[in-house]
C-alpha cells in the first residue's frame, strides 16, 4: 500500500505528495464554539455576582470548602503572571491566533486530533482576547481549594487552553508521523 494512502487512529488518509492538505473544518468550528460557550459563562457570572465577589458570602459555594464561582479580574496571564500587561497580551493572543492559521499545514491540521488540539486552543485564545479587547481583563470565575491551597481562579478559556496544549502535547510524543519517508542511509566509502 503507498504512503499516501496510510491512516491511522488519529488521521484522516495522507495527502498526495506536495499538495497541501486542507486543514479540518473542526478547527473554526471548535473554535467558535469554545468562545462563544467562554463567553457566555462570563456575561452570566457578571451578571449574578459583583466584580470582587470572592469569600464566604459573596461567592457562590458549589461544594462547600472545594468549588466556588466567584467573580475576579485577572490583568495578567495564568496564575496572575504579566499582571497589569492586559493590551500586550492581547495582541500576543492575536498573534498566536495568527501563527496557528499561517503554520497551519505544518501542524498538520487536517488530522482529526490535531485540528481538535488547535480547536480548543484557538477557542480559549480567543475567548480571553475578547475580554482583554471589551474589558481590559480576563473574567476568572472556578475557583477550587484542596484544603488551605486555593487553586488560582480560570475560565472556560482557560481550560479549553490546558486541554488543547495537553492534547497536542500527547498527540506529538505518542502518535507523531514523520512527514515522508527518511532519506536513504549513506554508504560507507
């Protein structure tokens, strides 16, 4: 059977050598989807909690002592990092957005578990940037604690992000597919 015509779990069939691949229409659909659902559970918790509302009273205690629905602003990245650089990392996420459009042949996204990787990433990416453009700042509202550790606060976004990363991760050390055949061992002379 030719190369070309091989599959695998994780694959749609090969491209015929030195065509492009289209990438996966689950890619911007995903995307979508991840931003809009990112979007909607942020105008619900402006909407049932004041900004601010963190400790016993003001939250909303889902399990008592382990998960909470706040209501914060974070300037900064995950765990509060480049706090107070809100427009840069606005602009880096666009940039992001565009790098994974532009490389979006080398990330071999027409397979179907790499354009669901991506899909997620896109989603979550984009879902923060809309906040940081509308409101200067991402809206975090899970909140968890394991006993006195208090987990930072995220999103939907958030999470879309840490699982699309992990996703490719896994994809990329377990089911990684060279991109043609290697080339030929030299001869010793």
């Amino acid at each position: 059977m030719p190369a070309s015509s091989k599959t695998t779990a994780t694959s749609k069939p090969a491209p015929a050598p030195g065509s492009p691949a289209r990438p996966s229409p689950l890619l911007p659909v995903l995307a979508l989807a991840i931003a809009v659902a990112d979007q909607a559970t942020k105008l619900w918790i402006t909407a049932v909690l004041p900004f601010g509302a963190y400790h016993a009273g003001a939250r909303i205690d889902v399990i008592p002592g382990f998960f909470h629905l706040v209501h914060l602003g974070n300037t900064g990245a995950a765990f509060g990092i480049f706090a107070g650089r809100s427009p840069w990392l606005a602009a880096l996420g666009i940039v992001a957005l565009g790098a994974i459009w532009w490389f979006r042949h080398q990330l071999e996204l027409h397979r179907t578990w790499h354009a669901v990787a991506f899909g997620l990433l896109a989603g979550g990416i984009l879902g923060n940037v809309v906040d940081r453009i509308r409101l200067g700042y991402v809206v975090d509202f899970l909140d968890f604690h394991f006993g006195s550790y208090a987990w930072p606060a995220f999103n939907v976004a958030d999470s879309a992000i840490t699982v699309g990363v992990g996703l490719y991760f896994l994809l990329t050390l377990f089911f990684h597919q060279p991109a043609g055949p290697a080339p030929p061992a030299e001869r010793p002379r």
